[in-house]
C-alpha cells in the first residue's frame, strides 16, 4: 500500500488510513464496525499488558493495543480519533460523548484547585454554564475578558491563570480572535515558567471545523470540538473531539475512563464513514449559499448588522482572510451567520415564529452544522444561560446554512420577513 502522506487532506477524509495497526484495512474498502464492550484475552499476562499499555501513544505503523474493555480503548473510535487528529494536523486526538465531554475533559484533566481560566467574552450558552456554575465551586475561578485587548488581557493574567479559552469564530456572534498575537503574547508569558505550568491556548474549531480552519497552525495548544455540528453533520450523532500535544494524552484517557464518557463506537463509525468524506463537499455548497444569503440580508430594511466572514463590511475581514483557509487555502468563510434586527420594524420573534409554522427550507432548532439550514434565537435558546451583560442581543437570530436551493432559503426568509415587519402605526 502506498504511503498516503503526499495526497491532499479532502482525499485523506475519504480514504482515511491506508495502514492502521488498529484494524486490517487490506481488504475493508469502508471500514468495519466494531462493537464489542469488551475482548477476549489469551493470558492474564495479555490482561496485564492491555492495562499496563494503556495510554501509551499508539503509531499505526507500530504493535496492535491490546484490546480489554470500550471504555479504554477500541479500534473504530481510535481510528476516528487519528483521521481527526491528522486533519487537525495535531498530536493526538481523544473522542467523547458529546462537545461539552471534551471541554470539561480537556480543562478538568489539567486543572487544579486555585487554577485560573481566562475565557472570551462571549462563548457557547453551556460553555459559559460550566465556567460560572461548576468550576468556580471547584476553586477554579474563571474570567472574562476581550482577547484581542491584549493590554487588558496582559493585566488580568497571572500566575495562576491556565488556561485562555475561546470559540473563533465566537458562538453566536462570530467574532474572530488572532491567535497569532495571542500566541505572541503566550510565548513571552511562558518563558518564565516550567513546563508543567504553561498558560495554554484553547480554541474550540467547532464553527470552522479543520476544513475552514486549524488553529494549531496559528498557535493554539489545544483544540477542541463537537462533533455534533458539521464533521458529524447529518444531525444523527452527538461527539466531542480533543485534539492536544502528546504530553496530554494518558490525562486525557484516564479522566475519560474514569468519568466514563466515551464517544459510542457506532456514533464513531458513522462520523468516520459518512461525516469526514464529505466534510469539504457540504462546507462548500454551505458556504455558496451562505455568500448569497449574507449581502441578501443585509439589503433588507430592518436588519441592522449582518456578520458573516464572507462579506466585505465584515469588520475583521483581514483577520478572516488570514486565518479561516481551507485545504487549498481558498478563503473559507464557513456556513454560519449572524444578524440583529431593529425590532420596532421586524419583531425578530414573530420571524422566528413564523418560520417555525410556515417554512419548508429553514427549520426554527438549535444545533448548527446540519444538512438542513437551522435558525434560531441565541438570546432565548442556547446561550440563555447568560443573566448579565454579556448575553447576544435580545433581537440576535443565529443562521446555519445547509444544502438547501439558495433560491428556496431565501424564499422562506424573505417571507418570514414580511409577516415579521410591523406596521407604520406599531412603530
């Protein structure tokens, strides 16, 4: 079998390993599924080894694992583990059950009573949930900051902090973070530091997926991602992804073993097999429809601010032409937009409402990264956790554009924005 290193990423996501110890792939053209909660062994002296070996960083060119019970390790999901760690172009790769799993894991396996987080303004609803309900009752205070201030962020970080989070693009409003300054700014504060100490970036892809975008080569440390959205993308199975340096594995598989949440090998299987070969086939039809839906929006009276990477006005466009490039490195914009309306001309929850009754190519449900095009209301939805300040607008609508006509997506919106528009004597 030929060595795969030269081919392109697109067609490695297809393909996937031409060789892996894990599993015999001379002769599978689809992969199998393996679904065994546990495995026989030769010899307690097999079982010894299994447990003694685990966490041991595997090379597909080296020996078969042995194989003693899913919770610690089995062949579908660690294959999935090392295509997504390759996309990433990582070091290792450990999967979980859902997004949050792998955010809780990554943090949690690291993080000690009296460490500090640095997370972004604005995050994902539960994200934000985790930092506020859970770890400050660890003894694990977490802050706010805008991490493109690096003056402000300079001030706020100190011996304690660990950790500096982030989603870019942001979760709802897409805003950008340059991780190039901000790894700039790492670098000088690590070089008084010992190792195990580090202040360390994180960056949750999971609106860019590695097609759109790979942080690790901007400078990220970890990243993170719920393979729910669009590497899943049929909307069928919940994941979550971590992909770190390889001083973090055996942390990473212990805290999973022993908190148990581990990504199902039949979730795993049907994201290897049907969402990473078409990852970059369904981003590219979402960001074509994408870039027409964006300027449509911003040309309807009553909509005030539409963000969308792919649009000229938006206001971090060259930071976008730096950092969200596919493949190729073909400007990636993603398939994700974001827009406020002036509620005394649109009633943005009318809108909603009357998508939810009469649409047939926009459907009102959370998520995002589907092959249906999802809208909904961050402010009521999934960042309804947030009680203060930093909550998305009341009149923010989030859109995720899926493999619909751009013809019949903006049918359904332009309608939905009649029947929203209040009258003269309303106003």
């Amino acid at each position: 079998m030929s060595n795969n290193d030269n081919y392109k990423p697109t067609t490695k996501l297809v393909h996937g390993p031409s060789h892996s110890a894990k599993w015999d792939f001379s002769h599978h053209v689809t992969p199998p599924l393996s679904s065994s909660t546990t495995y026989r062994l030769d010899s307690v002296e097999r079982g010894a080894r299994g447990f003694t070996e685990f966490g041991q960083y595997v090379q597909d060119d080296g020996d078969t694992p042995v194989y003693i019970y899913d919770r610690l390790d089995e062949p579908t999901r660690s294959i999935l583990e090392g295509e997504l760690c390759d996309a990433e172009r990582g070091e290792c790769c450990v999967t979980f059950a859902s997004g949050m799993a792998a955010i809780s894991a990554s943090m949690s396996s690291i993080l000690i009573p009296g460490d500090e987080v640095v997370t972004h303004r604005i995050v994902y609803g539960c994200t934000h949930s985790l930092f506020t309900n859970w770890y400050p009752k660890q003894g694990m205070p977490v802050h706010r900051a805008d991490l493109n201030d690096i003056t402000s962020l300079r001030a706020l970080v100190n011996d304690n902090t660990r950790v500096l989070f982030m989603e870019t693009p942001s979760n709802p409003t897409l805003e950008l973070i340059d991780l190039s300054a901000l790894r700039a700014f790492t670098d000088g504060i690590n070089q008084d530091r010992p190792e195990g100490r580090k202040l360390l970036i994180y960056v949750d892809n999971t609106f860019a997926t590695p097609f759109c975008q790979r942080p690790l080569e901007h400078g990220a440390d970890v990243v993170l991602h719920s393979l729910t959205k669009n590497i899943g993308g049929f909307g069928t199975e919940i994941g979550g992804a971590v992909i770190a340096p390889k001083s973090m594995l055996v942390g990473l598989l212990l805290y999973r073993k022993d908190f148990g949440a581990i990504l199902s090998s039949k979730s795993a299987w049907a994201i290897m097999v049907y969402g990473l070969p078409t990852l970059p086939l369904r981003l590219k039809r979402q960001q074509y429809t994408a870039n027409i839906v964006a300027p449509w929006l911003e040309s309807v009276e009553g909509i005030l601010n539409v963000a969308y990477p792919g649009l000229e006005s938006f206001p971090q466009r060259e930071l976008a032409l730096k950092q969200l490039r596919d493949f190729d490195d073909d400007f990636a914009p993603g398939n994700m937009i974001y827009f406020t309306v002036d509620d005394s001309i649109i009633d943005a929850k009318g809108l909603l409402n009357y998508i939810a009754k009469n649409a047939y190519s926009v459907t009102l449900a959370v998520s995002l990264g589907h092959t249906k095009t999802l809208i909904e209301s961050p402010a009521n939805m999934t960042h309804s956790s947030y009680t203060d300040s930093g909550a998305p607008s009341s009149t923010g609508i989030r859109l995720s554009i899926g493999l619909e006509s751009p013809v019949d997506i903006l049918r359904d919106l332009e309608a939905a924005v009649t029947a929203a528009r209040r009258s003269p004597q309303h106003a």
